[in-house]
C-alpha cells in the first residue's frame, strides 16, 4: 500500500476494501494491513483486488473519493465516482487546453524536456558504469548535443518546433543505443528505430515494451480521471490514447529502454525467443514474450524515489504519480506540470 498526493495505492495482492465507520479498512485474509480515514482521500486505486464492500463503494460516491479497479498487471477496468464528482470540470479544462496550441505547447515542452534530460542520463550512466566496453566519447558527444537541445526546447513555444526538436534529439539518442548492449551483439544489435514491422530482435522488444508502457500510462491517466485520448503533442485520431502517448515521452528511455536492456545484458532473453517472417518482419515468440511480461511485472515492483515528490515509490506507480501530477496542473494546483526526471 503506498499513500501518494492523497491516492491510496492498494498493491497487495488479494486485498479486501470495505468501511468501518470513517475509514477504509484494507484486509488480507484475517489480517488487517491498513486504515486509513476517508477524509484524507481523494482517490483510491487498487491492483488485483479481492472485493469492496458495497458500504465503502457508497461511502466514496458520497465523498466524491474515486474508487478505481485494476488488474494484477496494472489494465484498467473500471472507476467508481459519485454524481458530483469533478471529472467533468477537469476534462472541459483538459479540452479547452487541447484545443489552444500555446497552452498544449507549455505541457508538451515539459514532457519533452523531461525525455530528452532521461534519455541523457541513460547514456550518462552507462558510460559511468561501463566506461571500458563502449564508446565514451561518441557518447559524450550525444550527451553534450542534447544539453543544448534542451535549451532551445525550454524557448520554445510553437508545437511544430518541439515536435522538430523532439525528433533530432531521438535520433541523436538512438545513434548511440547499440553501445549500450554489451551481450548478444549478434543476436541484438540496434542500428536505428523501425516499427510496422520491426526488423530485428531489438526493435522487436521496444516496440512490444513500449505497448506495455502505453497500457501503464493509459491506465494511470483513467484511474485520475483525464481522459487518455485527448493529447498536448500528440493530436486527435481516432483510435489513438494520444495523452497516454504524451505521458509516456519522458518515460521512454528510463523505464522502457532501460529495461530492454537490461533483458539483453543479463541474458533474460536470447534470440530463440524470435523468428524472421518472409516480409522481413520479426517476431516474438509466446514463450519470449511471456518471459518479458514476468520480468516487467518484477520491475515495477522496484523501489525509487521520485525525484519531485522525494518519496519512494515503486516503478510502477511512476504513472500514476505522473498523471496526479498533470491533473492537478490542469485543474491550477500546480504552476507548470513537473515531468520526471530521474538520474
């Protein structure tokens, strides 16, 4: 269980929720594993959960405290709110900024900043800890373009010129990924970003991760009540959770890059889980990607501390500690939204 911005996080597997007077009483069996009184909530958001009493579902209604249900692997499925809940308020706002190309353009620049200062740590890191087996001046040549990159973003207010910028710093960054595989190379090798279809083992993982981290962020962005279709960066089509695309940009390279990896590095994952179709397309296998899906869920299970709220919080949440984060920039809580930025 983990209190964060006055969401309580339900974690615990098998947890049964149900009211006893003011308070939300979390149960595991015969064991009580918390109480926590209603007033101090906003939300409650609870992972593969046993039951909720229909007494505690009420109670929140009446308080206008969101009860949200997810499975074990973070799916939304589905959020309980009263009539007088504020979603529709927040969602008008979210439109309203949506539709002003400026005012999108001051999240989105956050968001980009955000990506491109973790992509610059990721390589940072590596080449801290594995300065012997890659190539630390290209590298360092990478990171220091992307200082100032970072400074014509934090001037920019057109949402072309960001989208611009966004894009010569990805390929600035994935210029130099290869280096940080260490294990397999014939087998995992990275010589650019390609997708529908990817075309080796590499782009086979981050296109499946990052559908993964896609799922996370989607789910987060329901679970506090904005609607993940509605984007700053990414626009409206039809189909497409563009705001979850949005809150995933600064999540990319520190969760999913960083994980793919490390299932390389540390032989998680060989290249028997992958087969290469007629049309070049490569593929995982059922047993691979079971594999990964076993070994993200263990990740997000990892402790971290937030580095603008300075508490520790599993990966997983990330999210979620994100979306609260935007929501309440939306709703004037906050003066500019905080991206993440971790090192």
């Amino acid at each position: 269980m983990k209190k964060l911005l006055n969401t309580l996080f339900v974690t615990t597997p098998d947890s049964y929720l149900h009211l006893d007077g003011e308070n939300i009483v979390i149960k595991n069996e015969d064991s009580i594993l918390g109480r926590f009184p209603l007033h101090n909530l906003e939300g409650v958001c609870t992972f593969g959960y046993t039951g909720a009493s229909p007494a505690l579902m009420g109670a929140c209604a009446e308080r206008n405290i969101a009860l949200t249900f997810m499975t074990r692997t973070g799916r939304f499925l589905a959020r309980v709110v009263g009539e007088s809940k504020g979603n529709v308020i927040l969602r008008k706002e979210q439109y309203r900024i949506s539709d002003n190309e400026l005012r999108s353009s001051l999240i989105s620049r956050n968001m980009i900043l955000g990506k491109m200062f973790n992509s610059k740590w990721v390589l940072e890191r590596a080449t801290r800890d594995h300065a012997l087996r890659m190539d630390v001046e290209r590298i360092k040549r990478v990171t220091a373009s992307l200082t100032e990159t970072m400074k014509l973003v934090q001037k920019a207010e057109d949402l072309e010129q960001l989208r611009g910028l966004e894009g010569s710093a990805a390929v600035q960054y994935f210029s130099v990924l290869d280096e940080l595989i260490l294990q397999q190379k014939e087998e995992f090798f990275f010589r650019g970003r390609n997708k529908r279809p990817p075309l080796d083992n590499v782009n086979a993982l981050l296109s499946f991760v990052y559908t993964l981290l896609s799922h996370d962020t989607q789910a987060a962005l329901e679970a506090v009540g904005l609607d993940p279709y509605v984007g700053f960066l990414h626009r409206d089509r039809p189909g497409r959770a563009s705001l979850a695309l949005d809150l995933m940009e600064e999540l990319r390279s520190v969760i999913a890059d960083r994980f793919v990896i490390s299932l390389i590095n540390k032989r998680l994952i060989t290249g028997k889980g992958f087969y290469q179709k007629e049309n070049g397309a490569v593929i995982m296998e059922d047993s691979a990607r079971k594999q990964v899906l076993q070994a993200w869920q263990e990740r997000k299970q990892e402790k971290i501390t937030h580095p603008y709220l300075n508490e520790s919080i599993s990966w997983g949440l990330v999210p979620y500690s994100q979306a609260i984060l935007l929501a309440r920039y939306i709703r004037g809580d906050l003066d500019e939204y905080p991206p993440f930025l971790w090192k």
